[in-house]
C-alpha cells in the first residue's frame, strides 16, 4: 500500500507509519509493579505539521489469571 514505512521501535512498542518519525522515547514514570515499560511516545512529521504519538500498554494481573 505504502512503497516506504518508516518504522521506530521502543522496547516492546512499535510504531510502522508512511509519515517520517523524527523520535522517540520511554515515558518511564509509567511502569508498572515489575518496573516493565507501560508506555512510549513519538513524534511524527506530517507535512508542515508535528503530532505526538503515546503508545500505552495497560499492565494485567497475568498470575492470578
């Protein structure tokens, strides 16, 4: 569909997009009880405009499921 994605990876967040991803980053003040990476944050190109991208994984209570 898109002859060229631009991808950016944190950890376990990934983001694919058409548009130029200029950076990014870990927001570590989101962790959750093990200290694991909750959410990550990137800044896209979008013509003549910016737009901030967060990515945010809500943690689970896996062992009492």
């Amino acid at each position: 569909m898109f002859p060229t994605l631009h991808t950016y990876g944190i950890d376990q967040f990934l983001v694919l997009s058409k548009y130029d991803i200029l950076e990014g980053g870990p927001l570590p003040s989101l962790v959750d009880h093990n200290e694991d990476l909750c959410a990550a944050w990137f800044r896209l190109q979008i013509g003549d405009q910016g737009l901030y991208l967060f990515a945010v994984h809500m943690p689970t209570p896996r062992d009492q499921l």
